[in-house]
C-alpha cells in the first residue's frame, strides 16, 4: 500500500493526532515514516518605526526555533520507534510551510501525506490562510487529512 509517509508536525494538539495516526499507519502498512517539521526564517521587515535586530540576534532566534522544532521532532521519533516504525525525522526551514511540505514529499519520495487540519473558517481562515489547503490543492500525491 504505502511504502513511505510523509506526516507534517508542528507539535500541536492536533498535530499530534496527526503523528498519532500516521505512524499507526506506517506500522499497518510496513512503511517508513518521514517526520517533517517547518521552522520559518526570521521576517526582515524594515518599516518606519520597527527596530531591526542585529545578525546575531536573528542567528539566535533561528537557532532557538530550530532546536523547538528538533524537539518536537525528537519525540516523533520516539513514538514511532516505540511502535516498531522506521522514522526519519527532518527540519525545513521556509516561510511557506505547504510548499516546503510538498517538496519534502518529493524529495523524499512519499507516497501519502498526512497532516492536521486546524479547521478555522470564515474570516480567520481569509485572515490565516490554510496550509493544508494549499497543500489539498497544490500537492500531486494523496493527501490525508486529520482533524
């Protein structure tokens, strides 16, 4: 059925239904599991009356962003090792989290995609956006979505 899984995780509650179910798949069907966590870099906004931090001071906030999501992906990798499921835990960092979802997909061969849907509608989600929209709409391999 799926030989590799893609699960997107950004370590929320129902992010880790999400992981949750994803590697009680992964162990059903044999699969690997591919863990992929989205970091965003640092904005570089120079508007009138903003206070730009120093290139170090962005250094550290990345970093600390990136040993969050290391974290988080730590566990994931726990969990799934636990269950008996081969896992490989990756960090990208983009600003776009549903294209850097679906070119990890690719990169890294999966056959499925699953991650959480916050379900916010109306306003907020005009406001917010979807990445899970767009990664419905934008991605070329089956999508599965928890919620």
């Amino acid at each position: 059925m799926y030989t590799r899984i893609l699960v997107a995780t950004d370590g929320s509650k129902l992010s880790k239904k999400a992981v949750d179910s994803a590697i009680q798949l992964a162990a059903l069907c044999g699969a690997e599991l591919i863990a992929l966590k989205v970091v965003p870099r640092y904005p570089q906004s120079y508007f009138e009356g903003s206070i730009p931090l120093s290139a170090d001071d962005v250094a550290r906030v990345e970093k600390q962003w990136a040993d969050d999501g290391q974290s988080v992906l730590d566990g994931v990798k726990k969990a799934a090792e636990s269950k008996g499921v081969k896992v490989k835990a990756v960090l990208a960092k983009s600003d776009v989290v549903s294209d850097a979802l679906i070119a990890g997909a690719k990169k890294h061969k999966a056959d499925i995609i699953v991650m959480a849907s916050h379900g916010r509608k109306g306003v907020k989600r005009l406001l917010l956006g979807s990445e899970t929209q767009q990664v419905l709409t934008h991605s070329e391999i089956p999508v599965l979505v928890l919620r």
